[in-house]
C-alpha cells in the first residue's frame, strides 16, 4: 500500500498530520507493508533562501490580522504539536523558501530515506530555527539520515531534481491538491488537513480491504 503525502516543509500542520499518520500505522498497522511517499508543495514560492522577515510579521501580513490575532494562532499551532508530542519554537523560525528542501527529499527518496528526510527537515524549521535553504545545513541534515553529505551539497549546487520536483508541484496543481497537508491512499482514498488518528486507522483499514477484496 502506498500514501503519497502532499506537503510543504513550512507548514505545521503537514508535520503534525504527518506525526499522526506515522504514529498510527507504528500502533496499528506495523505487520503492514505500507510505503509513504512525499511529493512536493509549496505554500509561497516566492520566500527568499535568506530570511528577511520574521515568521509572526510574516503571517500578520499574509493574513492580514492583528499581532494579537498572531499570537493566537501560534498559541494554537503549539498546543497542537504539544498533543502530538512536537515541540513548537515558533518564535525562532526561519522563513524561507523551501524548495531546495523539496530537492532533498526527493533525492533522499531515490535512496529509500524520503520519510526520515521529510521528519528532520520538518524538526529543523520548526524545532530548532534552522534555515533549511542553506545547502550546509541540509547536507548536515542528508549526512544525519545516512547520506554521503559531499553527494548532497553536490546535488545541492548543480540543477539536479530541480526539473523533477517543478514536475511534481505542477502535477499537483493540476491534481487538484490546493492546500496541504493532502493525504492520497493507493490513489483512491484521500485526506485533507491533520487529522485525528482514528481517522487516519479508518482510512487506513478501508483501503486495505477494498485492495485485498479487489
């Protein structure tokens, strides 16, 4: 069984559904052989690789709301990952964009290591305020999951996935996948938002029989 999960680095609710989705099949479907696969997305493409606003003024100028109205709205995200045990540094967050981090993944991918890729880019930004479109620090990230690290910056400085993953962010525009995170079960079943886990069992559950029945 395969889940492609559409996501974006910089969006917490990607990582929380991702937790929730990982955390379910550990407790419920462990003796399933169920592959996830990420495929890229980005909330704004046009974020520069170098941080140059903070992430609340950010998002009071995306939204147009209020620095309290901010504030409640991190104070949810935190709470959320809190439930799922992730910790939220939300005011170290760095704003960038995020493509180059979509190239890591997908490389990671082509050796059997995208989920566990995904996890510490996700932990990165939101955990531990790195820039995640520094090519040092995403080669630090390929050689912490078992990549060469040279391969990686390598990979990094030349155009290598960056056809591929502008294919993948086209392909999911035309798919219909407007926002994220979008779960997609053997391309049949699918998910919008961070779901609950039960949820996600369900789902889960449904798919496997009407694959075994078919």
């Amino acid at each position: 069984m395969k889940i492609k999960v559409f996501s974006d680095i910089a969006c917490p609710y990607c990582y929380i559904g991702l937790k929730r989705l990982t955390d379910t099949i550990m407790e419920f479907y462990a003796d399933e052989l169920i592959e996830i696969e990420h495929k890229p997305f980005q909330l704004n493409p046009n974020l520069p690789k170098i941080e140059d606003s903070k992430y609340d003024d950010y998002l009071m100028k995306s939204y147009g709301i209020s620095e309290e109205e901010v504030r409640q709205m991190l104070d949810n995200m935190i709470k959320y990952a809190e439930d799922d045990n992730l910790d939220f540094n939300v005011m170290e967050i760095k704003n960038v964009n995020t493509f180059d981090a979509h190239r890591l993944i997908m490389y990671a991918e082509t050796q059997g290591k995208g989920l566990e890729a995904t996890e510490k880019l996700m932990e990165a930004y939101f955990t531990l305020g790195k820039n995640i479109a520094n090519y040092e620090i995403l080669s630090d990230i390929g050689e912490m999951i078992g990549l060469d690290r040279e391969k990686v910056l390598k990979m990094l400085e030349s155009h290598e996935m960056v056809s591929e993953v502008n294919a993948e962010l086209v392909t999911a525009r035309y798919s219909g996948v407007s926002s994220v995170p979008y779960f997609l079960f053997d391309d049949y079943y699918s998910l919008r938002g961070a779901q609950p886990k039960e949820v996600f069992k369900e789902v889960i559950k449904d798919t496997l029989a009407g694959k075994l029945e078919g």
